[in-house]
C-alpha cells in the first residue's frame, strides 16, 4: 500500500554561501526511478509548499530535489550578503547547490519553471561544466527575453515604477505591514479580473484556505527580492550575442498561458538551444495558487514528458 504523502518527510535545511534555506530531497519510489535524479528550479513568488504536488508526482519518475531560492519560500535573500538578487546572481546560487548537492559529475534531470527557467539558463550559459551534468534540459511555462511577455507598454512601465516604490526600505515595511493581510489580499484576489479567473473553481471553502496559503507566502518572500526579480524579467534579454548551447530543450507551452507569448518564446529558445521540441499542456492558466497533489500537477506536465522522463531509466 502506497504510503500517505507528506512533504514534510522530506524537506531538508541547507545553509549554502553564508544563506539558510530549506530543499526537498525526496527519493525516488521505484528501482527504476533511483536511475534518474530530477532537479527543479521553481518559478517566481513560490516555496516548497506551493509545489507540493510537484514533488508528490515526480517522485514516481526520480530522485526529486526542489531547493529554496534566495529570497523566496522564507529563505535568507540576497542582500543579507551585499549581493543583489539578478538573475545571474540566482544562477551563481545554483551553481553553487548543483556543486554541493550534485558534485561535478552527478547526471540530472534540469527543469526550470516560468522564472526558474530564466535562472536556469543564465546558469547553463555561464556554466559550461553544468551543461555537461545535464541528461535533458526541461522549460515548463517559460520566458528568455522582455518580448515574450503579453503586457502591454503601459502596463510595463506600471510594474517598473511600482517595484521600485514598493521595493524600497519604507515601502517594503508598508506593503508588508499594511497591505500583505487577510483583509486586503482576500479582497483582491476575489475582485481582480486575473485573480477571479484564477481561482473560479474554488468553492468559499477552498478560497479560504488558498487565501490564507497565499498570505502567508506573502509574508515569507522577501518583498524587495520579489520587486528586483520582477524587473529582471521585464528587462530580461539571455538572447541578444549570445552563442547557441549545444544542448536540447523540451519546452512545455501553457496552452491558456496569459503571460507569455509562445511562439516568441519558441523563437527566441532556438536562438539560446541547439534543438527545441515542443509539448502542450492543456491549462488555463499560468500556474495554480497551490499545486496541493499529484493530480494537480499533472495537467502541468504533459503525459508525454512523463513517458519521456520514464524511458530515461532504461
């Protein structure tokens, strides 16, 4: 009888560079998954709880691991150690837990979601030696450059100027303080376009607890982390003179994505990768509040990715 999931069971503390964080490092279920080790970079705004279900469902295809990033999930941000938190500042982190976690010969499976795809291939460009760990390299819902997003200019320079004020050491007090409570997110998620969108299926019950999680990952994510990682992405360009890896991709498209612009994306993947092959997954979102089982997971990672992964073991 299959052994009631807790995440719990398998979430570790690291401490990496002077930072504490936290990691899921949970076995593979079967023989066959001992062959093949997983290592996922999650997304912006996110924790190990958010992805629950994630590790829950890829246990049964390989060793999984899902570490903090720096500023995200309630671990130590960067600026703690006079480091900003760039893009290729999250890739040194990386590299640095690949070479504690990994060694420097260890294979894995590379999977970067949304932002975490962004890292990831800031760390594969600068990390040649990585490049070279890495049985398949995997994008689930993910962007390379400013372009790819959908918002318009306006909308942009909003988020520009609006991550600046809020990032600030008054703002950031304020925000957390004031704004980042139960009154004023359970408001805003149930009354903006893209929030009620999001959590339309919930009944008063479930939108409780999704609240609450969401308030409470509120709070641990380091808010002037969360506004500079913001602008990366708005002004992120890792395709413009750069050369070609000699690395394959599986990009995984969210067919109702709002936030990206797929076929710019895809364009843009075949400048950075040798070869891309795309993969669907029908959604109609970017990603969930809380992706709570493997049965929520699932319809983000495409059954066959699942057999892909599968066949890596024999």
């Amino acid at each position: 009888m299959k052994k009631a999931f807790d995440l719990n069971d398998y979430i570790e503390d690291i401490e990496l560079n002077g930072l504490k964080g936290r990691m899921v490092n949970a076995p593979a279920r079967t023989d066959a998954g001992k062959k093949v080790n997983i290592l996922f970079i999650h997304g912006h705004h996110s924790s190990l709880e958010r992805l629950k279900g994630v590790t829950d469902l890829l246990m049964d295809y390989g060793n999984f691991c899902l570490p903090d990033m720096p500023g995200f999930g309630g671990m130590d941000h960067l600026y703690g150690i006079g480091v900003k938190p760039s893009v290729d500042s999250l890739a040194d982190y990386m590299a640095a837990f690949i070479k504690l976690h990994y060694g420097n010969k260890k294979k894995f499976v590379l999977v970067g979601y949304s932002f975490g795809f962004l890292v990831m291939t800031r760390l594969l460009q600068k990390y040649p030696s990585i490049r070279r760990q890495c049985i398949d390299v995997v994008a689930i819902a993910g962007l390379l450059h400013k372009n790819d997003i959908r918002f318009t200019t306006n909308r942009k320079t909003f988020y520009q100027i609006a991550t600046r004020i809020v990032g600030s050491r008054i703002g950031s007090w304020v925000t957390r303080e004031i704004f980042l409570r139960k009154w004023f997110l359970g408001g805003f998620y149930t009354k903006t376009h893209n929030a009620k969108d999001k959590f339309k299926n919930l009944d008063s019950q479930a939108l409780k607890k999704v609240v609450g999680f969401e308030v409470d990952l509120w709070r641990i994510n380091h808010i002037p982390t969360w506004c500079y990682t913001s602008r990366e992405m708005l002004n992120a360009d890792l395709v413009t003179n750069v050369e070609q890896m000699p690395l394959d991709l599986i990009s995984v498209v969210i067919r109702g994505d709002r936030y990206f612009n797929d076929k710019i994306t895809e364009k843009h993947m075949k400048i950075a990768y040798r070869n891309v092959t795309v993969m669907y997954a029908d959604v109609d979102q970017h990603g969930g509040s809380v992706v709570e089982t493997a049965k929520d997971a699932k319809p983000f990672i495409p059954k066959k990715l699942l057999k892909h992964i599968r066949n890596l073991h024999l």
